[in-house]
C-alpha cells in the first residue's frame, strides 16, 4: 500500500505593501522624466562655454522658453561721434555715460610706434594738420604707393608728441551735425582710452549702476586699421605693436583678461559682454592674432587664473571658446563689395571667427531696386538679408552691421528706403534679427532696441524675481503631477497584485486529508519486507 505525502502544497505569494509599491513608482518615473528631459535638451551635450558671446540672447535655450529677450548690442561707433568728434576720449566718454555696450577705437600707428586712435591713416581727414601754426607741417603732405597714391599728412609720418599738437574736427560737416566742439580735443593713445575705460568700470560703474540688459562692463572694440598700409608703408606690424601694448600695459590684463573673460556660471536670464573684442578687414590678420595670442598667454593672464577657471588645456588645438578662453573674440569686416560673392561663405568658414560685421548695404535693396520701388524685387532683397544673417547664425557667427547714422543718405546716413533712422533700426532689429549694431547716436538705438519688435510702444523686460518664482512654481506643480500620476498606478497595481495573490491562495489550497484509523495494526507480508530489505 503506497504511503499519502502530506507536503505537497504550494507556497503562497507575498502581498508587496502599497507604499512601497507607491515609492518604487514614484522614485522610476522621475527618474524617466529626468533622462527623457536631459536627452531632449540640445544644450546638455554642449561642452561650456569660458568665453562671453557676442551674441546677447544666445546664451541658452532657457532664455527663450521663458521668453526673456535683450536689445541687440550697441557699438558706439569711434564713441558717440555724433554729439563729439569722433576718437577723442570726451566721444569715447560720452558713449559710456549714455550705455554703449563697447567704445570702438580705430587703431593705427605713429613714427614713434605709438598706437593712436584715429579712423583714417591721413591725418587731414579729421585734424587741422594742414593749418596748425600756419602751416608748420605742409611739407609733410605726400603721396602714398600704400594707400592708393593718395596725397595726404600720413600718421606714421608724425611722433606722438607731434600729434598732441593737433586738434580733432567733426567729419561730417555741412551743418549735419554740432561743430561747437571742434578743434578741442586730441588724438589719443590707445593707453590712454584703456585708463579710461578701467576707471570707468571699476571706479564709476559701482557708484551709478548699470542697464540690466548686460549685467556686466563696457567693453573695448578695437579695430586695427589698415594693416597693410603699415605694413607696405612702413614695415610696421599693427598687430605686434598691439600686442606689445597689451602686455605692458598695468591695467589691460585686469580690465579685459582674467576673470572678466570667463562667463561660465553665469544663470540663463543674465549676460555679460566680452571685455575686448578686435575686428578688421583683413582675415589674415585675425588669424595672426589668434595664433599669437596662445603662443603669448602668459602676457595676458595670469596661470593660476587659467587652473581656476577648469581650463588644464592651454596650448592644444581644441575650440577657442572652451580651451583657450583669453583669445578675443575677433570679427571680420566686410565690405559692399564682398558680401555676396560666390565664395564669400567658403572663405569665411575657414577662418576662426566669432562675428562678421558687414556693410549696412550688404543687407539692403541695391539703390537701383529702391528707386525702381518695386515691391516684389524689394520684398526679394530683404528676404536674401534674412538668409543672409540666419547663414551667419547657422555656424554661430553674430551679426554687428555698421553704421547707423541719422544724417540723409547723401551723407552715409538713413537709405531711402526707410522714412527715419527709428524705421531703419527696427528693420535691423526686428525683421533681420541681428545681434549688435555700430551706431554714432548711442541715444536713439538704445530706445529702440527698448522698445522691442512686439509694438512700438511696449519694451521687453527681464524682471529676474518673477521669472525665478515661475520657474519654481512649475517645478513644484510638476513634482504635485509626477507624484498623484504615481499614487494612482500604485493603487491600481497594489490592488490588482493583492487580488491576485488572494485568487491563487484560494486555487492552491491543498485538499483535507482522510482520516486514518491508528488503531489497526498493518500486515506485513514477510517475503515483500525480506525484498526491501
């Protein structure tokens, strides 16, 4: 007789508490949202950024989800040569006190090897070389192979202290603009507008505040003119000259190296501008620049500064931005005559730059269109602008056109096709979407670019506290959602699991086993218990 095996029942399955059930949920599907964000977002795979842009909405993808926007840049253009002379150190003043992002100085040469500031190598264009104390210096009026054969008072002709005999005038004459203030002020040196623009930003910018548009300090926009000129002329380096000044002055490497020049760290709704910027006409030359700048950082920086700032790389061929923040942001000029060759973006791909600033008339209807006022070719032109700019952003190159004027055309001022110099701005601003502009009123482009393109009349503001508390007012309704969204499928789940353990409890119960009579004594049949055994 076989024997009933009493152990054969099935374990039962364990019922998992609904609140950790709850937690795991909760814990896994934040978890998910948070790789699923970082995933989505284009700027978590951009390595960080040292240098400031020149671009001031462009800084991350967060200022535009909450709809902060900034005044493309104002360039006061050789200082607020409107209302002043042009590159005499009251214009460049001038410009400061009416909230210019940067002062612009056009650097050439003297005799002597002394950077001045001064926009044209001739000096008969904007000084009374050709009158000063009765013609002192007519003889030294000549002709010049390196500047086209033109007859002219050549800079690099003249000693530093020979200039500081010479009076600036306003270049634009006829009328168009205040002579009151000419024959007042002098040519300056190029030390001279950096001890201007370091006490202003150290010494005067903490007692009167800044625009919130920048959040940081003027900066120096520095073109170095002519190069070639100088270097036909007179076997002069522009660039090495610059370079040369830079690294002795006391108080350039504080003013526009060093800490000012790393923007990492800086939150999503604040921008600051990079402290020098330098541009010309030349390509060639910015590259040089380039070059020389990493084989001469420690003119410029100090090491323990560049360890600080993260950045271990300081002579590698990594992207400039990142690895060797202390190289300027350089720009190249462009010319009417360039803009629109065939081979323009090729060539323009090939240098390192950071901005290109064209000619106002490479984003403009062609004189011809305007006066054949047909609407169809003009909507065309502007529509090639458009591209024209959204190419330039495309391989992260800002916009800085030149030159806003408020005289009539005649006098390079407002083109035809504009009624006033406001329309002519909003037309930059708003359809083409630049990021900065060279203006000679800082006054008038300041406005508009307050304005904003929205209305006329309604400026976009960044309030900074309202924007923190909508941001943490998302956060945490987002966090209220992520975790009713899990209690639900907690308690759906729970419930289901805990049904169904009942269930199969219920299924596996094993059946009661018969009752045995121990009373009775069991026959054993010897033979079979002689075989087990």
């Amino acid at each position: 007789m076989s024997r009933i095996n009493s152990s054969s029942r099935r374990p039962s399955s364990v019922v998992v508490p609904p609140l950790l059930l709850l937690l795991l949920i909760t814990t896994t599907f934040n978890l998910l949202i948070k790789i699923s964000t970082a995933s989505a977002d284009p700027t978590s795979t951009i390595k960080k950024i040292n240098r400031c842009s020149l671009r001031p909405f462009h800084n991350n993808d967060k200022a535009n989800k909450y709809n902060i926007h900034r005044p493309p840049l104002i360039l006061g253009h050789r200082g607020a040569s409107f209302h002043i002379p042009e590159h005499t150190l009251p214009s460049y003043r001038l410009a400061l006190e009416l909230g210019a992002d940067f002062i612009e100085p056009d650097l050439v040469a003297t005799k002597d090897n002394v950077l001045v500031a001064i926009h044209d190598v001739d000096l008969n264009v904007t000084t009374n070389v050709h009158e000063y104390n009765d013609g002192e210096f007519q003889d030294r009026a000549r002709q010049s192979e390196a500047n086209g054969k033109k007859w002219g008072y050549y800079v690099n002709d003249f000693t530093w202290e020979e200039l500081q005999l010479l009076r600036v005038r306003q270049r634009v004459t006829g009328g168009a603009r205040y002579s009151g203030y000419d024959f007042l002020f002098q040519v300056p040196s190029f030390t001279q507008i950096v001890n201007l623009l370091h006490d202003w930003n150290t010494r005067e910018l903490p007692l009167i505040g800044r625009p919130s548009k920048t959040g940081g300090v003027t900066g120096l926009y520095v073109e170095l003119k002519k190069s070639y000129y100088f270097e036909q002329d007179g076997n002069v380096s522009l660039a090495d000259l610059f370079l040369d000044e830079l690294a002795q002055h006391p108080k350039a490497s504080d003013l526009l190296f060093d800490r000012v020049t790393l923007c990492d760290g800086l939150r999503y709704d604040e921008y600051r501008v990079p402290p020098l910027v330098l541009q010309s006409f030349e390509g060639e030359v910015l590259e040089y620049l380039r070059t020389k700048f990493k084989e001469r950082w420690m003119d410029f920086v100090e090491e323990d500064a560049i360890l600080a700032s993260g950045v271990v790389n300081a002579t590698g061929e990594e992207d400039d931005e990142v690895d060797h923040p202390w190289i300027p942001p350089l720009v190249l000029l462009v010319p009417e005559s360039m803009c629109h060759l065939e081979t323009f973006w090729f060539d323009v791909e090939s240098l390192h730059i950071s901005g290109l600033g064209p000619n106002k008339n490479c984003l403009l209807p062609s004189p011809n269109v305007i006066e054949s006022n047909d609407t169809v070719a003009i909507a065309r032109a502007k529509r090639e602008a458009q591209e024209w700019v959204a190419k330039a952003h495309s391989i992260r190159l800002a916009v800085h056109p030149y030159t806003i004027k408020l005289e009539t055309e005649e006098s390079g001022g407002v083109p035809e096709l504009f009624s006033s110099v406001e329309e002519e701005l909003r037309y930059y601003y708003c359809e083409l979407k630049i990021d900065g502009i060279f203006s000679e009123n800082i006054a008038v482009a300041q406005i508009i670019g307050a304005e904003g393109c929205d209305s006329e009349g309604s400026a976009p503001v960044v309030d900074k506290s309202s924007v923190c508390i909508k941001e943490e007012r998302n956060l945490w309704l987002f966090g209220v959602a992520f975790l009713a969204i899990g209690a639900f499928l907690a308690a759906i789940v729970s419930t289901y699991i805990t049904f169904y353990c009942r269930k199969e409890t219920d299924t596996n119960r094993p059946l009661p086993l018969p009752e045995v009579d121990t009373s009775l004594e069991l026959e054993h049949d010897d033979d079979d218990e002689e075989e087990i055994i």
